[in-house]
C-alpha cells in the first residue's frame, strides 16, 4: 500500500521529483542545498527530510520584471504596411 503524500520528503524522494521533471540532481547536491541553506529540513534520525514545496518551487521557473525604461524605444511601435524598416 502507498504511502500517504507527507509534506516532508526524503532527499531520495527530492531527488526522484526533480528526475520526474527530467532535471538530475543527486541527494549529496540536495544534502549541500540543505546544509546552505537553499532549503529548509529537519533530521529527526539519520534521515534528512526536506519539504516537497520547497523542491517543487525550484523546479518553477522565476519571472523577472522588465521596467518600461529597459525596453529599446520603438520595440513595439507599430508601422504601416510597405514603410521601410528603419
């Protein structure tokens, strides 16, 4: 019988999400992430448990905002048709 989906993971089982997502990490770079601090865990015993959000959210790629000013000016200017590109 499986298990029921706990909010901790072990480092195997952290590694497992990321190869379903077809990004290989190992469970000693996870053991590095944790001992960074790039993600929270708890060691009740020898195991290491980390949270499955936390691994699923550095699977989500990060938006990053472009301000208005950054843009090159015209980039999106419309222009009639046969005008000659500038």
């Amino acid at each position: 019988m499986p298990r029921a989906p706990s909010d901790w993971i072990t480092l195997a089982e952290a590694a497992g999400v990321f190869r379903a997502a077809n990004v290989e990490v190992s469970t000693s770079t996870l053991a590095r992430w944790v001992r960074a601090g790039r993600l929270q865990s708890i060691r009740p015993g020898r195991r290491i448990y980390v949270r499955r959000a936390q691994v699923r959210a550095l699977l989500t790629p990060r938006r990053t905002a472009v301000r208005v000013e950054d843009l090159q000016p015209g980039l999106f200017e419309l222009r009639e048709r046969g005008a000659p590109k500038t």
